[in-house]
C-alpha cells in the first residue's frame, strides 16, 4: 500500500527500500528573503518545479531547478512528513547540501486559511474580468496569486 508521497517517489524509481531502512539523510535548508523556515537533516525532499513536480534523496546528481508556487513535502530525519507552501522560486543540490531559495513559504501551522481563501477569491476575480491583451501582466500576476492561494490552501488542508 502506498502511504504518502514518500512512498510514490520511492516505488518510481528503479528500486524499493524496506519501509524500515532509511535511503539516508542529506541537508536541506529553505529561507526566503525575510527568515529561514527550515534547516536540518532530511530523508527526501519532493517540490514544485517549473517544469513537474520532482523529488531529491540523499546522494542525488548535482541539480538547479526553477520552482512553481506549490507545496514542499519533507521527510525528516524521523520518517515524518511536513508540508510547506512556497510561492515559487530555486532549487539547488550538490554534495547532499540542498537549498531551497523561495519567493515566500509557510509551514502548515503558519497559513491563515480565511486569508488564503480571500485571496484565492480575488485573483478568480480578477481572471474573470475582461482582460485584453494590454492587461496580460495583469492576468500573469493574478494566475501567479491563484497557484500561491490554491497551494497555501492544499498545504493547509493536508492535500
């Protein structure tokens, strides 16, 4: 039975470890601009990259990747998962040093849902409103607060 998505990453790959033996750890650290939400010792880290969702564990090929807004999934050094929601941003691992350089992200706890759904709603609005092609930053900045609103709210539901 798969549990998570930790065991989605693991069972596409070529090979499968017992759920009891840890693939080992790396570090990851994740900061935005104004703090750093996260760094430790982690077992696998999946992301929201530009180009599809992607997932990095320990020993992984030197890589730098674009980020969409989306949900961060961590496994930690204890087999326990924890969600974040970033608002887009890069990737960078080598050495198993991973970083994660983020417009802005939230930990579960973090994330007012009330104001997530507001802002969910005016960027709908927004994208419904007529917009010619003179208003295309408008429709890309109202696109881009809709995928940071909807994965806020996905974190904040535990999806």
């Amino acid at each position: 039975m798969v549990d998570g998505i930790r065991d989605v990453f693991l069972l596409s790959t070529t090979y499968h470890l017992p759920p009891t033996k840890m693939a080992g750890l790396f570090n990851l650290q994740i900061v935005t601009p104004e703090r750093e939400i996260f760094n430790g010792p982690v077992e696998m880290v999946a992301l929201p990259g530009s180009d599809g969702s992607f997932g990095v564990m320990r020993n992984h090929a030197p890589l730098i990747a674009s980020l969409d807004a989306g949900q961060v999934t961590i496994t930690d050094d204890q087999g326990q998962d924890m969600f974040m929601a970033i608002g887009g941003g890069f990737f960078q691992v080598s050495d198993n040093q991973a970083m994660v350089l983020a417009d802005s992200a939230e930990d579960r706890a973090e994330i007012d849902v009330a104001r997530a759904q507001e802002a969910e709603q005016r960027a709908r609005a927004r994208l419904a409103g007529q917009m010619g092609a003179e208003y295309e930053l408008q429709r890309e900045r109202a696109e881009s607060a809709l995928k940071r609103a909807q994965a806020r709210l996905r974190v904040a539901a535990g999806r």
